[in-house]
C-alpha cells in the first residue's frame, strides 16, 4: 500500500498506522505508527524504519532518540536519515531543502506526548514526556524560536498526540508539587500541563487540537511503556516541500 506524494491524506485507519487529520492541506500529513508497523525505536526498528519511509514515499526522514532534556536538533538535507542524536525536539526549515521533496520527522513513544507544529514555512516535533514537561521543554523552545525569529508563535499551529490519558498514568506524591493542580487522587494530567504551557508561551489556544483520543496505556494497537512493552511507536509529520 502506498500513494503518490502530492495526494490527500484522509484520516483512515490500516493494520499498521493511523493518519490524524487535524491540519488542513495534502502537503502535510501527520500520524502515529500502530504495532502492526512492528517496533520504530532507533536501536531496533531501523528495518522498520526504511519500510515506512518507502510507504510515505518520503525523501528525507530524521528521526533522533528520545533523552528527556531540551536540545533540539536543526535538521539540515545532508543529515542521514536514520540517527542516533539525543535530542527531545527537531526542527525543519522547509527553505532548506529542494523544492517538491518530501520530508518526514518523528519522535518514538512509548507513552510520552508528542507534539506537532507548523507554518507556513516550518515544522517541528517535540518530545515532551513527564521530565521534559517538568523542564517546559516544550514552552522554552517555543519561546526560543519565536524570540529569535525562526518563527511567529503567533501562527504556529500545534497538534497533540496526548499519550497516556490522564485517567491511566498513575504517578508519585512528589509530582503533585511539580505540576500543581494537575495531579488529583494520584493521577497526572500530562496533556493539560503541556497545554498550559504552551499557551503561557505564546500560542494561540484555538491553534491547539489534539490529534486522537486514544490512550496509548489503553488502546491494544499501540505499545505502552507502562503497559510493560518495550517497544515503541512513532508519531511524524510528512511536508511536501
């Protein structure tokens, strides 16, 4: 199964990924791998990797490894496509490479939120799990991008693959102080931290959809860190330049 690279993208459901729908032109598509894809972590899944990089037809697919910190990686054309950078965002500035080329970037999760951004000019992914989010990893680098004009925030158009839903991730005492609020009978709201944050950063509320109401901990398509899996899913943006 595949489809030419200038084609529409609905938000159709196969055995191994699904297309969320939430932005609004056929040049970018957005999605989230299920286990009949197999494992997409960047030490196991490198197999896996090329044969969804042939499935999306892309040219250039970046895919760093997850460290729960806040460097972002600036991609360029002549990075290679599979690399084992620590970083916890990735940022592609659509001018930077060839006209009518299609590129693709991603994180793997397990149960982290994911967000996907973009403009008329740019997109980006951030990794934003639990000790991301006590860092604001995703407002800072928002923050950091704005402030020095690689973006307007005010355009940034944000999609949240939201992970683990509030009423499964079960966490410590000690992260009722971290996320004031958020944390009630021993449960985190993950995806509404990371919503508030982003919009103290800047980004316009009604800029912010949530790219699927499934619940990676629930859901039997999908690996889950706490569900005991190692495994990993991938969640990605496809631009056609």
């Amino acid at each position: 199964m595949s489809y030419h690279k200038n084609a529409p993208i609905e938000n159709n459901c196969y055995d191994k990924l699904i297309f969320f729908n939430n932005f609004f032109s056929s040049e970018i598509t957005t999605g989230i791998t299920l286990k009949g894809m197999g494992d997409l972590s960047t030490i196991n899944g490198k197999k896996k990797i090329r044969e969804l990089k042939d499935f999306l037809q892309t040219d250039y697919f970046f895919l760093p490894t997850p460290q729960h910190e806040n460097y972002c990686w600036h991609v360029e054309p002549n990075d290679t496509i599979i690399n084992l950078k620590e970083c916890d965002a990735i940022f592609l500035k659509r001018k930077n490479f060839p006209k009518n080329k299609v590129a693709t970037i991603g994180f793997t999760t397990g149960d982290c939120p994911i967000l996907i951004g973009t403009d008329e000019e740019n997109s980006f992914v951030i990794h934003s799990g639990i000790y991301g989010s006590k860092i604001n990893i995703s407002g800072n680098l928002l923050w950091k991008l704005n402030i020095n004009k690689q973006i307007d925030i005010k355009k940034i158009k944000i999609t949240i693959w939201g992970g683990i839903c509030p009423k499964c991730y079960e966490v410590g005492q000690e992260w009722e102080d971290t996320f004031p609020g958020y944390v009630k009978n021993g449960f985190l709201n993950l995806r509404g931290v990371i919503m508030e944050q982003i919009i103290e950063a800047g980004i316009n509320i009604e800029n912010i959809s949530l790219a699927s109401n499934m619940c990676s901990h629930e859901s039997p398509d999908l690996f889950s860190h706490r569900g005991g899996d190692k495994e990993r899913n991938l969640v990605f943006i496809r631009t056609l330049i």
